[in-house]
C-alpha cells in the first residue's frame, strides 16, 4: 500500500539534500525515500521494543 507523505523543507535542507543525492549519484526522490523508510523503519523497531518490555 502506498501513501502519499507531505514535507516542507526550508533552503538549507533542501541544498543539504541536494549535495547528498549529488554525492550519492542518485535522485533527490529516491533520496527522500530512503531517509523516510529509514526512518519509518526505525520507529517500527522502536514500538516493537517497546510492546516487547
């Protein structure tokens, strides 16, 4: 399933993304994937951590 994800980035973040997908040699959108499942995954671990104690 997919959804759509809204962010607002000031111009610091967005050159800041920039670079790194320059960097990175990949799209700024693929870059943006990346971060938000990474951090989508992070909090998965998080809650499953916690409903574990």
């Amino acid at each position: 399933m997919r959804r759509k994800i809204v962010a607002a980035l000031d111009d610091h973040d967005y050159e800041q993304l920039e670079l790194l997908a320059t960097l990175s040699r990949i799209k700024r959108p693929e870059l943006l994937r990346r971060i938000i499942r990474a951090y989508l995954d992070k909090g998965n671990a998080t809650l499953a951590t916690e409903r574990a104690k």
